[in-house]
C-alpha cells in the first residue's frame, strides 16, 4: 500500500516578543499565523472502518493541532518566561490577558519546533508527522521535517 501524505492548514492570531533582540521585533507585537500541519501514513483498508481509505480523518486532525495548539495560541502573548519579560507577562495576566510563558525565544523557528512535539504525541500509531509550515507573514515562515529531525 502506498503511504500518502496529507496537509490540514491552521489559521490563528498570535502576539509575541523577542527578549533581546537587536532589530523592531523586541517590541510586543503579533501576528496573523498560517500553520501547516502534514502527516504520512497508509490510507485504511479495512472495508468495516467507516474511514476507509483516509489515513486519518481531516476532523480528527483537526481536534488534535486546535486543543494542543490553535486554541491555545489564538489570541495569546507568547513571552521567553526566562526574560524579564516575565514580569510583562505576569502584569499583563492580572490584567485579563491571555499570556503563555515557554521556555524559548518565542521565534517561528522555536514555536514550530514546539508544535511538532506536541502534535507527534497526540497522533495515532500508524501516522507519523512529514512535516509542519509556520507562515508568520506573507513571505516569512519557518519549517520543520521529520527526516530532518530523526
């Protein structure tokens, strides 16, 4: 059987700050993410499984990278809480704002690193993760390959 990879594209809107940097993006600002989510995998033969011929179920990608990561970010500030920022961040908080503190440089490069993780762990068995796309404008996005990463 062939393995076939299919792609579920993720829309969310993200603040963010980068402690330390040298350039505008050290201040508090966001973004309008486009996530790219690819699995591989055998589409299922069984003709009893009423998702014959899907490797998985769009849907049921979808639940996974919303809980674990769209509705999580979606409307969040994300802040290095290994920074001052954190006191930002904690002030932020007792103000009603949505604030995730990780424990990285909140980069495109960082955060899909940090989807794939949290993806990897939620898929089935017999579906790995290809590959992620982390789109944070128009022209800039970040990529993460499992074949780059074994």
């Amino acid at each position: 059987m062939s393995n076939i990879r299919i792609t579920k594209q993720f829309n969310f809107e993200t603040g963010h700050a980068l402690y330390g940097y040298d350039g505008k993006c050290r201040n508090v600002h966001g973004h309008s993410y486009k996530l790219s989510v690819t699995v591989i995998g055998t589409p299922i033969t069984d003709t009893a499984n009423v998702k014959l011929g899907m490797v998985i179920d769009f849907g049921d990608l979808k639940k996974m990278v919303k809980e674990d990561i769209v509705d999580v970010f979606d409307h969040a500030t994300v802040f290095n809480k290994n920074t001052p920022h954190v006191e930002l961040a904690q002030e932020l908080s007792t103000r009603g704002h949505n604030v995730i503190l990780v424990d990285y440089q909140p980069t495109s490069e960082n955060m899909v690193i940090d989807f794939a993780e949290k993806i990897k762990k939620r898929l089935p068995e017999h579906i790995q993760l290809h590959s992620l796309k982390l789109q944070e404008t128009e022209t800039s996005f970040a990529e993460w390959y499992a074949t780059d990463n074994n």
